[in-house]
C-alpha cells in the first residue's frame, strides 16, 4: 500500500505541472511576411531647396552689397559667379555648405550670371541661375579723412570725411563710416555742409587711444543717383594730451602735457578791434615762415589790413589766427592785447609751441573780450554742445 500511494502520489505531481504548463502564455512571435503591417513611418529624405539671394532678371543691383547663394536640406557642391566678359567673381562655401557669399566686388553697369548646384539627402544634385545686372550711378563720389593713415594727433582731433559730392541720404552715408577704437569710445557724427561729417566723441580722446577708419563707400548708395567710388581704411593714433590755456586777461599761455603744467608764457592776443574769439581751438597746422595776409579773410589793405611775414606760425582757425612769433610785440606780451587776433609770442616760445605742436592739440582761449569761435572755423567742433552734436545736424 505504502508502494502504491508514492507511485500515486508523483503521477499527481506529474498532472499539477502539466496543468501548470498548459496554463501558461506562450512568448510572442513577430509577425512576417507580405500581409503583415508595416512598422516604418520614416518619409523619404528630401531634396536640397537653393536659395539665390539676387532673384532672376534683377536689375540695378548695388555692386556693394553681398552676393548670396544658401541650400537648405541639404549642401552646395558648386558656385560659379561670371560676368558677360567671362571674368569670374570670386567667392567661398562656408565650411558647412551651407552658403556661399562673393569675395571679391562687383563692377559697375555690368551684366552677371550665377550657377548654383547643390546635393540634399536623397543623392540627388539640384541647380539653380540667375541672371542679374549692376547699377548704372549717376556719378561717383570719393572720400578724403582727416586724419590720415598713420597719423598721431592730439586728444581735440575730429575725425572728418570730406565727400567731393553732396550727400543726400546721410544716413546711409554714415552707415558706411565704421570708427573702432581702442580703448572703446562713444561717439556721433555732425553735418557741417552737405559733403562735411565729422564725427568725435563726447570729451577729449584719452592719449594712447588707437583708432581704426573704415570707409565702406564702394558700391553703396548715398542718394541721388550717387555711388561710393572705393573703399578707405585709415589708422591713426592719439598721442599726449597737449592743451594750451591761453587768457586774455592775464595774457598768458599755459601749456599741459598730460596734464602737467609744463610752461607758463606771456602772450597778446586781439586788440579791441580784432578780438581774438573765445574758445576750444583744435591745431591744424604749421608753418616755420609764413605771410599773414589779412585780405585772405576779407581784410583790404586800404581798411587796415596787412601782409606781414612771420616765422613759427601754428595754425588754430580756418579765419586766420595763429599763434606765431611777434618781436615787434614783445613789449606787450603779458601786458595787453594789441594783436589782430593772434597769440603773439616771442621767437624763443613760439617756437617752442611750434617744436611741440602736432594737428589734433588743443587750444583753450578764454577772457579775450572776444566772440564766441564759430563751430565751423577750423576745427571748431567743440564749440557745438553735446545734445546737439549727437542730434546730427542732417
């Protein structure tokens, strides 16, 4: 009996795990096979789509602005631009394919193609052209800067552009007349005619200050049928700070470097009929011999001009005051004014000033009993207030 119940009692075991068995989930297979639904939902790659940035049949289009070709879904592989002479405009992929722009300008009143191709995802090569022409100007302007490339000046130096024609769209003139400097500076630019801009900061530069003019004319529109003639770049320098405090009613000069008083000397400026203006004077330039001619300003001879010859003569105005050597003066140097509006100096301390005198310097003049000095004498632009200055004067 005992035998019998074991043998029963594993044949019940084997049951129980054969119902176990049949009771549990069989592990899924995947479905194959031609009916069977798809599991990919991945659109095929697309095309690459061009585009040319001077449209088909474009017509005067300004040689100054960039050339552009972009592919998008995709990479350029080729990018020729020609003109109808066959000459071609170079030009460069940027290093992700993605744009090319011209390297080299444009010329003027010429006819040009552009041929694009480019390759998207799919394999697949794309071109694109287009047909385009230049801008016929009316005329050219060109531009002259004060100061020039190279040049150390004085910390009351303007930075002027002189254009040989009248600028209409001033705006878009001084768009094109990017300064940088070193160490940073804010600055405006001011109008003083409709071919002068000058532009400047708001007090004097700091000495040591380098300066970086880029005149961006070529092929840009100024307005009326007016096209920049070429580009400029101009680097300059301000060196030491170099003011002079010149006072009419103590007659004397003082001269700073840097902000040091460095001399102390007599001086005698406009007497009460030739007033010396009062005001910040920025220095021009110098003569060692000069004849100062009063009939350049309007001043006959018959009414109590002069042409008198003078040495070490450093130029503060456009009107004709300078500072200059006066022997025949000395005597009043220091004591009274009785010039016709110079800063007359002995020979030994003009010459100093003029040894020591670079464009860009300053001269203050103060307590002549003078007029105020004209904005547009010389290099009167300090005498303009700042809210003014950067209202611009368009």
């Amino acid at each position: 009996m005992t035998g019998k119940r074991g043998a029963f009692g594993l044949v019940a075991v084997g049951v129980v795990a054969m119902l176990i068995t049949g009771c549990s989930s069989s592990p899924e297979v995947p479905v194959q096979g031609k009916n069977a639904p798809s599991t990919s939902s991945t659109p095929p790659p697309p095309p690459v789509t061009l585009t040319l940035g001077t449209p088909n049949g474009a017509a005067g289009v300004a040689p100054g602005l960039p050339v552009i070709a972009t592919a998008a879904d995709g990479k350029l592989t080729d990018v020729t631009l020609t003109a109808a002479d066959g000459a071609v405009v170079a030009g460069q992929i940027s290093p992700d394919g993605l744009q090319w722009a011209n390297s080299a300008a444009l010329a003027y009143d010429k006819a040009y193609t552009m041929t694009v191709t480019g390759q998207g995802a799919d394999g697949k090569p794309v071109t694109a052209t287009s047909a385009f022409s230049t801008v016929k100007p009316r005329t050219l302007t060109h531009v002259e800067t004060n100061p020039q490339d190279g040049a150390v000046v004085g910390v009351g130096q303007p930075i002027a552009f002189y254009f040989d024609e009248p600028i209409a769209d001033k705006l878009a003139a001084e768009s094109m007349l990017q300064i940088t400097t070193e160490p940073k500076v804010e600055g405006a630019f001011y109008w003083f005619n409709e071919k002068e801009v000058h532009w400047r900061p708001q007090a004097f530069w700091a000495a040591g200050t380098k300066i970086t003019i880029n005149a961006k004319v070529y092929g840009k529109h100024v307005g009326d049928g007016i096209y920049g003639q070429e580009d400029r770049v101009i680097n300059a320098t301000i060196g030491d700070s170099v003011i002079h405090e010149a006072d009419g009613a103590s007659h004397q000069v003082v001269t700073k470097v840097n902000g040091q008083v460095v001399r102390t000397v007599p001086t005698s400026m406009g007497n009460a009929a030739n007033t010396t203006p009062v005001g910040t004077y920025v220095i021009t330039e110098k003569r060692d011999h000069m004849v100062m001619d009063s009939t350049t300003y309007g001043l006959s001879l018959e009414d109590g001009g002069y042409k008198t010859p003078v040495d070490w003569a450093t130029r503060m105005s456009n009107s004709g005051i300078f500072v200059h050597s006066a022997p025949w003066s000395i005597g009043d140097q220091g004591n009274r004014n009785v010039s016709h509006g110079c800063l007359n100096m002995s020979p030994e301390n003009a010459k100093f000033f003029f040894d020591n005198a670079r464009p860009g310097d300053v001269v203050i003049v103060a307590n002549s009993g003078g007029p105020a000095l004209e904005s547009w004498d010389g290099f009167g632009d300090w005498q303009v207030p700042w809210p003014e200055w950067v209202a611009g004067n368009r």
